[in-house]
C-alpha cells in the first residue's frame, strides 16, 4: 500500500504591521507623489490616505509629509553621514528612514515608535540597512540644525535674484513652525481679541498666536465667526483697497480670506473661482462669518462680467513659492518651467482683468510668490502694454508695523520681514489706478 505524502511543513505566518504603518505607508506615498511626480502635496492627499480609516490618521500622514519635505535636505545629510556608499534619492530605504528621523527629530516621536512602523515599508536587505543606520543616528544623539537647509536648487534662484539675505532668511523661517495669523471680522476689536487670544497684533484686524493655541475650532471666536485664519501677507491686498461700497470682483478668490475681509469692509463682493472645492469652504466661511458675497464657479479664461467693477483683484495663480513654509513641497516641484508657465498665465488674466476695471477705478494683483517672473517683470510687462493704467504706491498708514512698500510703488514682502516676531510669507502686489480719461466720467 502507498504511504501517504508527507505533510509539508506550513508557512510561517507574517506578523501584523505594528500599529500606525498604514499611516507611515501613506506618508510614503506622499512624498513619492511630490518628489517622484512633481503633484503638489495637498492635491495628492486624497488619493495617498485613502486607506487610512479617519481625519487624525490622514492628518499624520500629511503631519509626516510635510516635516519630511521642510527638511529634506537637513535629513539626507544625517543619512549620508551613516552609510558607506550614499543612497539614491529614490531609493525605499533612504525614504523610510527620511520619515522615521522626521518623526523623532521634528514631530517629537518615540524612536522605538518611529522605526517599528517604518520597517514594513522596506523588505530584505533593505530593512537591515534602515533598522542599522536608525540605530547608529539615535546612538549618537543627533538633532536638525536651528537653521535649516534650503534645496539647492530654490536656494541658487533666490540668491540670484534676491541675495543671501534672503535665502539665510527662508532657511531660518522653513526651520520652525509658521505662526498662526487671524483676520478680524470687525477690526475695532482688534485689542479684545488679542487679548482673549493671548496673542499680539501688527496691525487693526489681525491678531497672530502663539505657539501653543489650541486646536483652531476650539479657540474663543471660532464657531460666531469673529475671525479666520489668513496670513497677515495674505491679508495685505484688501488692506490697500480699504473701505468702500462699490461693486468688487475678487478674481481667483478661494479659499476666501479676502473675500471675507472686502466683504467685511463694506464692499458688494463677486467672488469668482473654478475650484468646486475650494468655492465650498468660501461659502462656508460666509456662513460662519455672517457675510455676504456673491459666488461665481467660472473659468476667466471663459467668464466675462455683467458689467465693470469699481475694484479688481486678481490674486493670480502662481509657483506660490512664498508661502513655501506651509507647503514645503513647492521647494522641490516647482522649477522655472513651471514658473514661466505660471508667469504666461498671469499675464492673459491680467489682461482680461483689466478690461474689467472701470475708468476712475482699481486694480489689484497679487501673487504668492517669490519669484520676479511673477512679480516685477509681469507688472512691468503689463504697464508697458496698458498705458491707461498707472502704479499707486501704498499708503504706508495702511500697512502693517515693520512692513514697508518698495521705493518704486510696489510691495514685496518675504521671510525676512517681521523676522523677529514669527516672519511671514512671501508675496508681491501692486495696485494700479485706471485714469479717467479728458471729458470721460466714471460710471
């Protein structure tokens, strides 16, 4: 009789991830989308947290993304310092470790806690590697540097263009946290809610926190629409329109801080975006707020007022490489392809906005960018080619304390200003005048 086949000896069974490696894993992910594919980072947060089972989850990958990216370049030069021959930039292993010194050296996590979850993102030999460098960096007590260190290749652009004040400026504001500036609803109670707050203020309207705030839902204020966060940079297009009650097209407006100041400051607002979603939190912060402005999802490439507007603002979209210390990923996609590519769009809008504008009226434009193609060259570019309109310089009672407009009319601001109080971001505007012309009245 045939004896039976032998019983062959089972699999061994492959242990759980460790709690939290889903999350890891969509940080992973993250990054790949911007540095692989060059996606800004927001726009592939869907997609790479789609497994993740809550908003905390998704909110730690994206924590862990972002810290990665604002300092990459600190990070890679700790992993050098522990591996024979370097790793290649798009290596697994060198992103798994990216994310577990990020989390140690930058969000406060514990080391045990870091590299357990990272591990599963690597197999092999790999996975020998990244738990022995690990281990070898915490064992000699490394830390980030105070001042970061900016990619090479944003760092050679801004020094060409600005000097090495500026980048020593950027690096000093990617090192730390950005604070959190507030708008006002009503700015005469710009004292009282600083001190509710427990923040301080630049300026009527705005109040900047410190450091240690609770979550922003929870603070005094929130839920009865007294305030909403806005950098105080982004804030300065409306502060040098001001007052006023004529009809006002906010062009490109979401996500709605200015639209929420002009509103606030007695202006008939149509704000005109394409993006469905960012149309929705406009509308929601109306909603919160208790201001009124009407909303338009339109292309202005397409889309044509009924009638011209007493003001014009057009916050251009751009690079947005000033605010490049919310959205660290913007250091490592944006290249000058895309710069010119932004620039050359800026330019058709500036055009169709101006036709937009009434005689006697205003012009507003405004990117948040750091770059001269979208700042200085475009507006000399347009005044070259509409002479009927001519460049205002700001009011220097309209502006913040310790902001001040260039000498040729314009305002530039970036990380080296308010360097003392929390810096802010990286925007240029210029505000123009439409000239009535001989006999002409304004209508």
């Amino acid at each position: 009789m045939p004896k039976p086949p032998a019983a062959s000896p089972s699999a061994p069974r492959r242990q759980p991830d460790p709690l939290g490696t889903a999350t890891r894993r969509a940080a992973l992910r993250l990054l790949d989308a911007v540095l692989r594919r060059g996606e800004p980072l927001e726009s592939a947060l869907g997609h790479a947290t789609r497994a993740l089972p809550g908003g905390p989850d998704r909110g730690l990958a994206h924590a862990i993304a972002a810290e990665t990216l604002r300092r990459l370049p600190d990070l890679d030069t700790l992993i050098d310092s522990a591996t024979r021959q370097r790793l290649p930039d798009d290596a697994k292993a060198r992103s798994a470790l990216r994310i577990a010194l990020a989390q140690v050296l930058g969000l406060g996590t514990p080391p045990h806690a870091a590299i357990a979850t990272v591990l599963p993102l690597v197999d092999g030999g790999p996975r020998k590697l990244v738990h022995g460098v690990f281990g070898t960096l915490m064992r000699q007590g490394v830390t980030l540097p105070e001042v970061a260190r900016l990619p090479d290749s944003a760092a050679a652009r801004w020094e060409m263009h600005w000097g090495m004040e500026m980048v020593e400026a950027a690096e000093a504001a990617i090192a730390a946290p950005p604070p959190v500036d507030l708008s006002l609803r009503d700015a005469a109670e710009t004292a009282v809610w600083a001190e509710r707050l427990e923040g301080t203020s630049f300026a009527p309207g705005h109040v900047r926190l410190g450091q240690d705030h609770a979550p922003i839902p929870d603070l005094p204020g929130f839920r009865e629409g007294a305030w909403w966060v806005q950098d105080i940079a982004a804030s300065l297009p409306a502060r040098l329109i001001g007052r006023g009650e004529g009809a006002l097209l906010d062009l490109c407006a979401a996500p709605g801080g200015k639209t929420l100041q002009l509103a606030a400051a007695g202006w008939r607002v149509t704000a005109v975006d394409q993006s469905e979603s960012r149309l929705a939190r406009l509308s929601e912060n109306l909603d919160r707020t208790g201001l009124s402005a009407e909303v338009v999802r339109a292309d202005l490439l397409d889309w044509a007022p009924p009638a011209p507007a007493d003001v014009v603002l057009l916050d251009a979209p751009c690079s947005a490489t000033g605010i490049f210390r919310r959205h660290p990923d913007v250091l490592y996609r944006v290249r000058p392809a895309v710069i010119a590519e932004m620039a050359e769009l800026q330019g058709k809008l500036l055009a169709r906005a101006a036709d937009w504008v009434k005689p006697g009226g205003t012009l507003v434009y405004a990117t948040c960018s750091l770059e001269p193609a979208e700042g200085e060259r475009r507006l000399a570019a347009f005044l070259d080619s509409r002479t009927d309109f001519a460049l205002v310089a700001p009011a220097p009672d309209v502006l913040p304390v310790g902001v001040a407009a260039d000498p040729r009319g314009w305002l530039r601001t970036g990380p080296a200003m308010l360097a003392d109080r929390g810096r802010m971001d990286g925007f240029f505007i210029a505000q123009l005048s439409r000239p009535l012309s001989p006999g002409e009245s304004a209508r």
